[in-house]
C-alpha cells in the first residue's frame, strides 16, 4: 500500500469514539469501531518521519516535538525496560547494568526499539542508561577502557534513530544517577560528566533529552541544569516514592526543584509499581500547583508489583534482581495504569524495568479511544481477549471477555511463597562508607565484608 493511502491514515478521534455492539458477539469486548483497513497504523507506511498523520483531533503535516505534543493535550507514550530485558535475553550484565550492548550486539538493541515502536511508544529513549564515564569504569567495569563512553553513546544514539524513521517516533537521550554523585563529588565534577553524553546527545541531534533515574533531587536539578545548555526541552524523572529522595526531600519539593531547573516534564520512574508510582506523582503535582508552577507530567514505573518495598524501592527487595517474576504486572494491570495516570492528568505515559512491548501496547490499547488508533501490535491482539472466541476449548473461549479478566484474581503457583517480602532496608546513601565508588573490582574481604553485614541485617543462617 502507498504512503499517504487509506489504510496508512490514522483515525480521527470521531471514528474511534463512533460504536457499534453488533460488531461483536454478547459478552465481548469489541474495540471502538474504524473504517475496515486503516487502523491498527503501521508508522512505517506513513508519510515518513517528518508527517504527523491523524494525531488527535485532526490531521497535521508537520513533525511535532515532545512538548508541541504536550502543549496540544496528546497523549504520549514512552517505551519500556531495556536494562533488564536485555539481561534476560543475555546482552546486559546485572550489576554493573552497563549499555555496552549498543556496541557489542547492537541487532538486540534496535529489536528491541522496533518492539516498542510497533507497541505504541511515541518516543524512543538512547539505551545510555548509566552510560555515564565513571559509571563505564566502576568496579572492575571494562566499557570505558576498551570501547568508550563517547563510543557507547554515540552508537545508542544512532540505533534509536535509525528505528525512529520507521515511524514518527521521537528520540529522547537519557542520563541518569552517576558513581561521582554518591561518592561525594561536588557540582562541578558531577556536570563534567552530564556534559560529556550531553556532547554526544548535542552531536546526534536528539529531539529532546531526559534525566532519569535519580535517587536524589540535588543530582536530578544538577543534571537538568546541565541539559538545558542545549537549548533541546528537558524530562526529569526521580526514582522516588511518597516518603521522597534519599536525603528526605518531599516530593512536592522534589518537582518544584526540578521545574526551578528548567525542567519542562517532571514525573518518576523505575523503583516501584505503577500504584505507588501515581500516588508520588500526584504529590507532585500538589506541590507544583502550590508553588504555582507548571510542567507535563510523566510516570514510568516498574512492571513489577511492589508493595512491600521500603524508600529505595524494588532493589532492597531480596528477590532483586534475579526472582522478581513472580511479581509482573499483566497486560490488564497495565491498562488500569494507564487509565488511572490519565485521569490524574499524566500525559506521557510509559514504563520502566520489567515493562515489556506488550505492556506497553496495554497503555496504547486503553487510551486507544482517546488517541484516535491503535498500534500495530493490536492487529494480533482483540480488545480483552476476544480472539480467544477461537479457541478449541469451550472453557477457554468463555474466557474472551472483559469481566473474566478485569476480575481475575491470578494465582503464583507456588503454595509455600509469601505474598510479600521483607525488604533489607539498610539505609544507605550518598556519603556512606559502602557507596564509596572505585574503579577497581570489588575485592573477595570487601565482598566478605556485605556477606557479613547482610546475614546480620536479614538474619541469614550461613
């Protein structure tokens, strides 16, 4: 089919909000009805990069960025986890949670983006989580020495492009929490850094940029102040809860430092789930409102449910990171995300560690109506199981209906489990003798040393 022809177009809102209950049999779900043959979108056979090809209300020609998007009420769906999709898949360290694969495997790198783009997102983050020089050189890490910081940035930059041009997706260049920052490093050595991947970010010509994943509003503000130098508008993301920051910071006060900043998109993301997430940022926005200040708000949680995790979230639980399957969210958990972050006014919309192409296409599927289409991922996947109408057994065909699964309550399997976990809570943070950085590899007496203190804390029998 021809760029530019029916079954290439988008939707208008008006034909997605039309409906028909005959379109479906009793019980089912139908989604909202469109013209035969244009949705789902394939973004590859739109007009190209530059078309914005029925978003919303109306068609637009020309190429939008994050905040024209905003600014227009669009809804904006970002990606998922990289770090640790990848490690599952065998291409990420856990540990050091390094983004070398850019470079080593960048095949798994680009599959992954194309999964996320044909889900739904909208943008397309730089795999440079912790791509930061001292991060690439902390404890034994050989990414600094043998391939480069400026070499595993650049090559992110370039497959989150290349995968961008095959839909309308915008490329956001990520930095997050850095070694220098909890080891005590001032200010400006701590910006020195920022601005090294701000080179690259600047080189590339990334549509906007996103400080993510930080566990302190100082470092946060120091890293969107750095940002902004590029004159490119700025995300700023904490991985904090309702209690705040590490050192105490409420997070009303947390979203006013970072606007204060120059921060045009605040919100949080990674280390808890979606629930504890929404109730952080709605403290937010409180404080802002309260301040009297402005900015979009953004949520990316985890994909995992969380509620027994203590201030640092998911990695102080003992099942982190190698048994936290038994805690992901599913496709129906995230469409109540999504529905519960829209109705709190949260407009870029996406995901974090754990969160996969399908969870993402979830976000996309519940705000279908809202945003005038579905994504392609939708073309092999009915509105709340529909499709399983087709299945050979008849308990399961009763399953194709969305009373079944908005109601489930699913079982783990595992019948002497605890449904929660006690979190191992030591309570450190920056300055603290154990979050002193080194280049070198951890020793075996430092290795014995955390053995020691960890049976100690969680009453371990060695």
């Amino acid at each position: 089919m021809a760029p530019g022809s029916r079954s290439s177009q988008r939707v208008p809102r008006a034909a997605l909000t039309a409906s028909s209950s005959s379109a479906a049999p009793i019980g089912r779900e139908p989604w909202p009805v469109v013209p035969a043959g244009v949705v789902p979108v394939d973004r590859a056979e739109q007009h190209g990069p530059a078309s914005r090809v029925g978003r919303g209300h109306c068609f637009q020609e020309l190429f939008q960025g994050i905040l024209e998007r905003l600014d227009a009420g669009e809804i904006v769906i970002g990606d998922g986890g990289f770090v640790i999709a990848l490690e599952k898949r065998g291409y990420v360290k856990a540990g050091p949670w390094t983004p070398e694969a850019a470079v080593e495997h960048p095949e798994a790198v680009r599959q992954l983006h194309r999964e996320f783009l044909r889900a739904g997102s909208d943008v397309l983050q730089t795999f440079t989580f912790y791509a930061s020089k001292d991060k690439l050189e902390n404890r034994g890490n050989y990414v600094a020495e043998k391939i480069s910081g400026q070499t595993v940035n650049e090559a992110a930059c370039d497959i989150a492009k290349e995968v961008a041009k095959e839909g309308d997706a915008l490329v956001g260049g990520g930095v997050s929490q850095t070694p220098s920052y909890l080891s005590g490093k001032d200010e400006a050595e701590v910006k020195a850094i920022f601005r090294q991947q701000l080179d690259v970010f600047a080189k590339k010509n990334v549509d906007f940029l996103i400080a993510e994943y930080f566990e302190h509003v100082e470092e946060a503000a120091w890293a969107v102040e750095t940002l902004k130098e590029s004159g490119k508008p700025v995300a700023a993301t904490l991985c904090i809860g309702p209690e705040g920051d590490l050192h105490g910071v409420p997070p009303g006060e947390c979203a006013v430092q970072l606007v204060k900043a120059g921060a045009s998109i605040i919100g949080v993301n990674c280390h808890f789930d979606p629930e504890t997430c929404l109730r952080t940022v709605k403290l937010m926005k409180e404080g802002l409102e309260a301040a009297k200040l402005k900015a979009h708000l953004m949520s990316q949680p985890l994909a995992f449910h969380t509620p027994d995790c203590g201030k640092q979230g998911f990695i102080d639980l003992p099942e982190f990171p190698f048994a936290l399957e038994p805690r992901i969210l599913t496709r129906w958990d995230v469409q109540k995300y999504a529905r519960e972050a829209y109705n709190l006014g949260i407009r870029y919309i996406g995901g974090c560690c754990g969160f996969e192409p399908y969870h993402i296409r979830a976000i996309a599927e519940e705000l279908a109506t809202e945003r005038g289409f579905l994504p392609p991922a939708s073309e092999k996947h009915g509105s709340w199981g529909n499709n399983l109408s087709m299945h050979t057994k008849p308990w399961v065909r009763a399953r194709a209906r969305k009373e079944y699964w908005e109601n489930l309550l699913p079982a783990s399997g595992r019948p002497y489990c605890p449904s929660m976990s006690k979190p191992d809570n030591w309570g450190v943070t920056k300055g603290a003798a154990e979050l002193m950085q080194q280049k070198e590899a951890t020793t075996e007496q430092q290795l014995k040393e955390l053995f020691k203190k960890q049976m100690f804390k969680s009453n371990i029998v060695a």
